[in-house]
C-alpha cells in the first residue's frame, strides 16, 4: 500500500510539474508575442510619427511659399505706386513750371 502511495504521489508531483512546465511556456511565448507586437506597433507609431512630422513641415512649407508669395505681390504693388507717385509728382511739377511761365 505504502509503494501505491508513493507511486500516486510520485505520479500527482509529476503532472503537476508538467502541468507548471507547460504554464512557464505558455507564459513564455505569450511574452515573445507581446514582445514582438510591441515590437511591430513602435514600428508603426515611429512611421506615424513620421508622417505627421512629415506633414507638418509641408504645411510649414506651403505656409512659407504662401507668405514668400504675397510679400512678392506686395513689393510689385508697392513698386507700381511708387510709379505712380513719381508720375505724379513730374505732372505737378510740370504744372507749376507751365503756371510760374
């Protein structure tokens, strides 16, 4: 009776070791798949990143040209009235010297 016991025993401690065995493994490769999409997602995360920071600097750039833009206009209009003005002044100047006559 006592080597039933024994081999009951015996035969209880090794599935249960089997059984912890096959936990350990479990949680192993459940820790390699955690790592490997972990792994996977930074990947992702650092390529969104990527496109926002990618993104911002054409929304800087195109902001920047637009500015660069309308300071060009601004200097040809500024340049036409000043045209005008030199016009201007060569007419009133040419009028005074036609009524000091």
């Amino acid at each position: 009776m006592k080597r039933y016991v024994t081999a009951l025993l015996f035969g209880a401690l090794s599935l249960s070791s089997q059984m912890a065995h096959a936990d350990i493994i479990d949680d192993a490769i459940g820790n390699i798949q955690r790592a490997i999409g972990d792994t996977y997602s930074s990947d992702s995360s650092r390529d969104d990143e990527s496109r926002r920071r990618d993104e911002q600097y054409r929304n800087y750039d195109n902001r920047y040209r637009q500015l660069e833009d309308r300071r060009r206009q601004l200097d040809e209009r500024q340049r036409q009235l000043d045209q005008e003005r030199r016009q201007l002044d060569d007419e009133e100047r040419r009028l005074e010297e036609d009524d000091d006559r």
